[in-house]
C-alpha cells in the first residue's frame, strides 16, 4: 500500500537514472530507528525482485513508526509500507521515497477468552500455528497465506472458504498525520480479497482477533497441517513468487482459465506461469519485475480474448513501471 505516488521531481531522477549521491544513514533522535538509503527490496519480497529503496527503514514499535512517518512527511516523501512483500512487485527501477516496513513489528497477546491482538508484521501463518498449539480455532486456513497480519487485513485475505473478516474485531491504524484510528469489520468494508484500505492512505499497525478456546489440540492442529499439506499439493512453493496473481472471477477459479488458455509453462524471460498452478508466476530464472509484469499482461490479454473475461491481479505494483 503506498500513500503517495508523488515523489520531489528531483529525488525521482536520482533514484531511477542511478546517479551516484552520497548519503549517510540517518538517526531519528528519540528512537531506535536507523533510515537507511538505497537499500535493495528484493529479499524482502516474495518475487525476489525489485530495485533499491530510496529511504527505508523498519521501525519496532508504532512510536517508532510514527516518527518514520513524520520524518518522511516532513520532506514531503511519498511512503510505501512492506509487510512481508508477499503480494507486491517492486519495480527494477526502485521505490521513490520512505519504504516502511514491518517486519519487526511483531508483538503478540493472547487472552484467557479467546481474544489474541498482534501486531501488524507478525506473518499470518505463524499467527495460525501459534494458535491451533494452544486448540483455538479460527486460523486453521490462513496456515499457507504467505503475507503478515497487517497485509491480510489490508486485501482480506483467505482460504478454504474462510477470511480475515470472519474472526478480526478491531485493527489498529496509523492516519497519515500520526494519530491512531480503531476500525471494526464495518469501518473496513471487507469484500473478497479487499477492504477499504486498498485505496488508502492508513496503516495497519495492530489488530485484535476473536477465535474459539477449548477446542482439542490435537484435532486442531491436524486441521491446520491438513490445510497446509493440501495448499503444498496444488500450489508451487519450490521457487519465488506472490501467490495466486489474479482474483477468481464469479463464474470460474482464474488458475482454470488461464490453464485452459493454453498458458501452463509460458515464460517471459526469467518469469514463468507454473505447470503446478496456472493462478502462480514463478521467477524460476533470475526474472527482473519487468518480465513479471509483461507475463501478468499476456495472460490478461489471452483471457480476454479467448473467455471475454478481465483479470484483476491482486499483485500491487509498486514503483515506476
């Protein structure tokens, strides 16, 4: 999710031609927070793609979070929050402005009623484990969702005919001016695979979870691994990707049309739709973000024409494409 995509005409320019400027890590007095420049995005994304960073740093605690903020705004940088980079594709040119991760943000409590509140970067697979150990029930199917609490929120994600809406009471987020805001489900709008958040300019920082206590441990975390052997069965793990590109329209899954399209195997440079699962792109061949998004194209653009059907990714450009 970015707040802004209009970056200083002159800060663009230096970040995207590579124009060589020397510039110190910089210190936000009062916390812990290091803002780095010109720091590679692409092991923190699931694409293993991307350029570097303008700004970027990952503070450890919404304090720190809303310095990182201010600071950027005080500089009239546009923002742009990573959570787990699992459903993003960073442009090779890089990402102009202050790049915010979360992934230190990772803070858990779980209470006596079945009440869990968590922070934002805290993957949402791990968050589903820690809670079937326990016997609780609610988080069997979010096992193999490869993205952070925070970003689950944002596109409600889900599986196995269930979702972030069915168990979140309240998330926690960070307004473009600093102050905090508490959102029910309602606030959100949850729809499949989106919220309100999509196209806004708020930041999860935290969320409470309601889930079932009591339930047998045992069985509960049969269920969960169940989930997450049937997910390794029909989906590719073996090489980097986003998960599923492209939303299922109404009237079919998306990995069947794009199957019976012809696509399974299709390859774009280093970018290849995969023979497991024609819903996945893999970078099965050092793939720059530039043969993703070309395969991304093509397969809209064969979809189209054979079924009369538009795919929308739910892959986030972020960058200058």
């Amino acid at each position: 999710m970015t707040l802004s995509s209009d970056a200083p005409r002159t800060e663009t320019r230096f970040l995207y031609t590579g124009q060589s400027r020397t510039r110190a890590p910089i210190h936000l007095p009062g916390t812990d927070c290091t803002i780095a420049p010109r720091v590679s995005l692409a092991n923190f994304t699931s694409f293993r793609v991307g350029g570097p960073a303008e700004w970027y740093v990952a503070p450890r605690n919404i304090e720190d979070m809303q310095a990182s903020l201010a600071w950027a705004q005080g500089r009239s940088l546009p923002v742009t929050l990573l959570g787990a980079g699992s459903n993003m594709l960073v442009s090779d040119r890089g990402v102009p402005g202050l790049t915010l991760a979360t992934r230190h943000l990772r803070h858990s409590q779980f209470g006596e009623d079945g009440s869990v509140t968590v922070s934002a970067g805290e993957p949402i697979a791990r968050l589903a484990w820690r809670a079937a150990k326990r016997g609780w029930q609610g988080l069997e199917w979010a096992v193999g969702i490869p993205g952070t609490v925070g970003g689950s929120i944002a596109m409600n994600a889900g599986a196995h005919r269930s979702c972030i809406a069915d168990c979140l009471v309240e998330a926690v987020v960070l307004n473009p001016n600093g102050t905090l805001e508490y959102l029910t489900p309602e606030d959100l709008r949850f729809s499949y695979r989106t919220s309100i958040l999509q196209a806004d300019k708020r930041l999860v920082v935290q969320a409470t979870f309601k889930l079932q206590p009591g339930g047998d441990r045992e069985e509960v975390m049969a269920q969960t691994n169940n989930n997450l052997q049937r997910r390794k069965s029909t989906q590719p793990y073996h090489l980097p990707s986003c998960g599923s590109v492209f939303r299922n329209p109404e009237s079919h899954a998306a990995g069947w049309l794009i199957e019976q399209s012809g696509l399974k195997g299709h390859q774009i440079g280093g970018a290849q739709v995969a023979h497991r699962h024609a819903n996945f792109i893999l970078n099965c061949d050092r793939a720059k973000a530039r043969d993703i998004l070309q395969l991304i194209r093509h397969v809209q653009e064969q979809v189209e024409h054979r079924w009369s059907l538009s795919l929308h990714p739910e892959v986030k450009l972020v960058g200058e494409f």
